[in-house]
C-alpha cells in the first residue's frame, strides 16, 4: 500500500470517502513528513499541527455520517464519482492570500503580524469542498522576485523557483498532495517545473483573486500545484466562481492532439539539457500519434516582455505607493529597484502596452487557428538554478501570462544535475477543461516518477 504521505490528491479523497483511510491519519502522515522534512526544505510560514489535526477529526465525523446515511438509503451516499469532493484532505495555501485564523506576512517581516478579516473566495470554495487548511506555505516577498528561505526537495543547495516556492517544494516532497499558489509571471509554472510537480493556472477570470494580495491585477491569478494533471483539475475544479466551467473529472483526450512546438524568441537562454528534454518529448508524443509541428510564434511576439513588464511594474507601482510612502525601508532593494522602475512608466506608455497586448491576444486567436489544439514549449531555462540568490529566470512563462491563456507544466525527466525538467502546455482562452485533457494525454506518453515515489519503499 502506499505510504499516506505520497498519496494524489484523487487517491486520499477516494480513500477517505470509502473509509479505508481516515483523514487524521492522512493529516498525520503529511505532519510527520513536515516535521521530517521542514528544517531542510523550509515550505511553510505557519503549520498548525493541532488546529489541523482537530479539523480532520470533525471531516472524519462528517465522512462516517455520511457513509451511516448510504447505508441506509444509498441515494444519500456521498456523491465522490460524480462531484469530486475532497472532505478531508489537506491542501497548502500560499501566504499571500488570505485564510481565517493565519496571518498573510505575504514574504514581508513587516506584516509577518497581518490578520485578515477572513477567507479569500477561493479558500471559502475550497473549503466548500470538503478540503482543510494544512497551513500556508512561504512566498518570496510581496510574490516578486526576492528569494525566500525555501529550498529545493530535490536539491537543497538549488531554488524551489518562486514566488510559490512553499507551495510546489511541499507538494514534491509530501508533505501535502496539493497546494493553492498564484502567478503574476511565472510564479506557478516556473517552480512546479523546478520541483518535478505539476502546476496549471486556468483561464485567468476563473478564479477569484479577491482576498489574494494585489501585484498586477491584469495578471494576477491563483493556480494550483499538484502530483497530475487530474489532481491540478480536480483541486482547481473548486476554486473556480463559476462552478462547473472547470470538470472534476479529467479524462485524457480521446484522440492525440494537434500541438504547435514554439521555442518563441528568447530560445537562446535554455540550457542544453532542457532543449534535448524538449525534443526528445516532442518525438515521444509524435510517436504516440501527436501532430506536432514545430513553428515560430508571429514577430510581433518578439515585444511579449517588455509589454508585460510595462504593465506588471506600473500597476505594482501605483498599488504599492502608499505602503512605501510609509514603509519603503522595509522592501528589499530587489522589489524598490523594480518599483522605482514602475513608477517611471508614464500614462501613455501604459497605454500603449495595453494595447500591444490586445493585438497579441488577437495574433495568438489567430496562430491557433491554424488549427492547433494547444502550444507545447519550455517551462524553464532548464533545471533549478545553484543556490538561493534567485528564483529563476521566468520568460518562458510571460508570454502565456500576458496572454492570461490556461497553462500547466508537466514534469517531464530529470538534467544532468538530477533536478527536474518539464513540458508547459498552453490552451486557448475559454478552453482550460481541453488543455486538461490534452495535458492528460500528454502525461500518458511522458510518465515521469515524482520524487516521492522515487524513495525506498
């Protein structure tokens, strides 16, 4: 059997829901993994052992009733099959949004303090769910560029990536099937891929960020961090204001997919290994009857980063001015330089961007068209960088942000330094449930053993 530590997200809640696993054990399992692991991985700002342990026991409670209930009239039972619910199983939560009873320090000493009112929206629809609060788990500062203490499971001396690099190192090495992060520019994709998880970020109104701390709101999502790409559904599945537009059954793609393989204009940055990764994985889907054509996205997206950084800083920059009329010593040199940079921006180039990045919304509309399901490329420059000065480079994410397309990487093989590399699936906006089947598919051909099922049994 396997341990409890390194079940999916899908295998605990189906467990629980039969009643051959009880959720205090499961939390138990995940807090001994904590308690194990923590000193070196260093993934959760706050873990409440007790109040998590006491949630449990009440989803226990919940689960036996309902079970009590089948019992008696089946029509009663708990609906798992049909509704996905997670009663039970404990999820990481990024410390930039809010939940009721922790702090949000959102990566600042200064607000390490910060008691917010209540929930975010997506913590209450996650609860909705069945799902606990394991804990939140570290952020790098204001989720910008600013490493945090985290490192990675893999490798400590190498970055987890950022900005939720809590997040991703937590689920990688089990210490919780799945985590809530958000990404601004390659906050989810960037450090799923560094630590040989999977990480998706739906289309980018499908989750509410109410509750979330503010950066860049033309940005701005959460997404999720899980072992597959159904467990990243099926937990995005909740999160989601719009129930029901995201499935909690995902089921790979019937057929193989019609991918376009871009490397897009910054190619030159990735390392060796990850480019023979890349290609190795396109002839592996190409086998498994994939139509993937390897073409160049149009020129006009040679402009995609200077037109999201323009957007990004300026926004971060008004949202900022008045914590750093007060408090600008307390931000990192890293976060005012790019501030400062922010506050440059005039009117009227922020409006230009504004509208560069419409007409690239409409380009890619129209690169799809050629009859393309989805893009396949890097997430990553290649494997997680030596040392803890910086989170990664995260340009082969900016162009699927500043599009706000659903996105989700898959952890594909392993670099010569042992350390994960990955492939970033990319839908088109409004199709987030057929680039979960298409990632699905894609998974089917590039298995890849997480690092919790590389341990001695």
């Amino acid at each position: 059997m396997k341990a409890l530590h390194a079940l999916g997200l899908r295998g605990a809640a189906a467990q629980l829901a039969a009643g051959t696993v009880t959720s205090e054990a499961l939390v138990t399992a995940c807090a001994e993994r904590i308690h194990a692991l923590e000193p070196r991985v260093m993934a959760w700002q706050a873990f409440d052992r007790a109040g998590v342990l006491e949630a449990a026991r009440a989803a226990d409670h919940d689960l036996a009733a309902s079970r009590g209930a089948a019992a008696a009239d089946p029509a009663a039972a708990l609906p798992w099959a049909e509704r996905g619910f997670l009663y039970g199983v404990p999820v990481g939560v990024k410390d930039i949004i809010d939940v009721a009873g922790y702090p949000t320090g959102m990566g600042s000493e200064r607000y390490a303090s910060h008691q917010p009112a209540g929930s975010a929206e997506l913590v209450q629809r996650m609860a909705a769910s069945g799902a606990l609060v394991m804990g939140k788990t570290v952020t790098t500062e204001f989720a910008f560029m600013q490493p945090s203490r985290t490192t990675n499971p893999w490798n400590p001396a190498h970055s987890p990536g950022g900005s939720s690099s809590g997040s991703a190192a937590a689920v990688a090495c089990g210490m919780v099937p799945a985590a809530i992060g958000t990404q601004t520019n390659g906050s989810v994709i960037r450090p799923a891929a560094f630590c040989g998880v999977v990480g998706f970020k739906p289309d980018r109104d499908l989750i509410s960020t109410a509750g979330v701390l503010a950066f860049s709101p033309t940005f701005d999502q959460p997404g999720v961090f899980a072992r597959s790409v159904a467990d990243a559904g099926l937990l995005a599945s909740w999160l989601t204001r719009r129930t029901g537009v995201l499935g909690h059954q995902i089921i790979p793609a019937r057929t193989a997919p019609r991918l376009a393989a871009v490397r897009t204009a910054l190619w030159d940055r990735v390392q060796t290994a990850q480019a023979q990764r890349f290609a190795a994985d396109i002839e592996l889907l190409r086998a498994a009857g994939a139509a993937v054509d390897e073409v160049e996205l149009p020129r006009a997206f040679d402009d995609v980063w200077k037109v999201h950084r323009l957007i990004m800083l300026r926004e971060a920059a008004q949202l900022a001015r008045p914590m750093r009329t007060m408090h600008r010593d307390a931000l990192s040199d890293t976060l005012n330089r790019a501030l400062d940079e922010g506050e440059a921006i005039s009117d009227s180039a922020y409006g230009d961007a504004m509208k560069a990045r419409q007409a690239l919304l409409s380009a890619f509309e129209r690169f799809l068209d050629r009859g393309y399901g989805a893009v396949i490329t890097v997430p990553a420059a290649g494997e997680a960088p030596h040392g803890l000065d910086s989170t990664g480079d995260p340009a082969f994410c900016t162009p699927w942000t500043l599009l706000c397309t659903p996105a989700i990487t898959l952890p594909t093989g392993l670099g010569p330094k042992g350390l994960p590399l990955g492939l970033q699936v990319v839908g088109r906006r409004g199709e987030s449930n057929y680039l979960l089947a298409a990632a699905a598919w894609c998974e089917a051909q590039l298995p890849f053993k997480a690092l919790v099922a590389r341990e001695p049994a």
